[in-house]
C-alpha cells in the first residue's frame, strides 16, 4: 500500500505527479478529482515535454460549469501519481479555466485501477491496486 | 510588422527552501531543477533551484528552456494558494 500526505491547509487535496514526454519529465501539482472522468493536464505543461496537438488521439469537448470547451486525449510515455507509474497512459489535454492555479487533475481514468482511502483529518491517501472480488456476479 | 518579445534571460538560483521560493516569487509559477526530495510521496524537498518564474502557467517553462538539456526533471508549482471554484467535468 502507497501512502501519499496532502496539505490540510489547502482548499482542494493536492497531491504530486510527473509526467514523462518526449524531452524530458515535469513534476507536477495535480488535483484529486473523483468527479473527473478523465485525468487532465493542462496543455502548456505536455507541450513543454515536446508533445503537439497533431500526437492527439480525439478530439474531446468538456462540459463544465463554465460551458464546453475542447480538448484533445492523447497518450503520455508515463505517468506517476500516489506512489504508482503507468506507461502510455492516456490524458485529457485541456485548458483549465484562467484563475485555477494547477497542473490539472487526477481522475477515475486513473483512480479506478485501485482501491483508495482519503483521511481527510489526517491529510492522507492510502492506495493500492484494485483487486477484483471472486464472490461478484 | 511583427513586434516579438525579447527572450527571457537565463539565469539559476542557488538552492532555497520553499519557503523562501514562495517568498522570492509570491504567487507565482516557478520552474524547479535539483530538487533535493524528502520522499517520493509528497511535495516535500529540501531545497531546489529556480530556473523560470512568472505570472502565467507557461512563463517559466520559457524561461527555463536553456536548462532543459542538463536537466530531465523539472517541477512546475505554484507557489500562492489555489483558488476556487473549480468547475464540475464531465466526459
């Protein structure tokens, strides 16, 4: 099991991330986001790690409270959060609205692969990877 | 014609804590090399060096480009407190 600490002090549960590209890696400040369907990082970050919009794989459109704005998936060489790695793992491209001072999020894209527990008194996150119940229909 | 800025000059700190980076560049983005972790779990480290800085997300990563070379690994942070709200997504 991985234990990761965030900042009680903090509006939002922030944790640490990185990314790896085709010049380099970028460690980041992600948002965990169980409302996010996808994991977002934001487009100035994955341009800076020599990817381009022509790597997309879709094109996507966000419905948010702002109203819809477009984005692109795409597929990173490697992507690590909460003490575990994933290699061409796939990431929404999209510009978190001006004002929101993060990397982006952390979504279920990557959240569904484990069981997970946020403490929030204690500032913790404990992880580890999902295991399928035998007894389920 | 074509007005383009002029590149931001190059330039490293010596090592600071985060402490003093937040106090150096208040909110703002910073561009970070030599970062001397605690563990791997969380944003603590030590003390890095700051390669880039500015209001906007993109700035530093500008700034910091002379250093991508010699180093792999930055961290991209902000060093002033997040704001709300962030909106609700839906794919």
């Amino acid at each position: 099991m991985q234990i990761t600490k965030f900042d009680l002090e903090r509006d939002l549960i922030i944790v640490p991330a990185r990314i790896w590209g085709r010049s380099g890696s970028r460690m980041l400040s992600l948002v965990l986001d169980t409302g996010s369907a996808s994991t977002v990082i934001a487009p100035q970050v994955v341009k800076d790690i020599g990817y381009d919009p022509r790597d997309r794989i879709a094109l996507t459109t966000v419905r948010s409270a702002l109203g819809k704005e477009h984005g692109y998936t795409l597929k990173i060489a490697r992507f690590a959060a909460l003490g575990f790695v994933f290699t061409d793992f796939e990431v929404n491209v999209f510009d978190l609205a001006t004002g929101y001072d993060i990397d982006g999020l952390v979504g279920l894209s990557f959240l569904r692969n484990f069981d997970y527990e946020v403490r929030s008194i204690v500032g913790k996150i404990s992880v580890r990877p999902a295991v399928t119940d035998p007894f389920s229909p | 014609m074509v007005q383009t800025q002029p590149a931001p000059t190059p330039f490293i700190s010596e090592p600071l804590t985060w402490a003093q980076i937040c106090k150096r560049y208040p909110d703002e983005w910073v561009c970070l090399v030599e970062i001397d972790n605690i563990n791997d779990n969380d944003f603590a480290f030590r003390t890095a060096r700051v390669v880039g800085h500015g209001k906007r997300p993109g700035d530093p990563f500008e700034q910091a480009r002379p250093f991508r070379d010699q180093h792999e690994c930055m961290g991209h942070y902000f060093t002033g407190r997040v704001r709300l709200p962030l909106p609700r997504l839906c794919f």
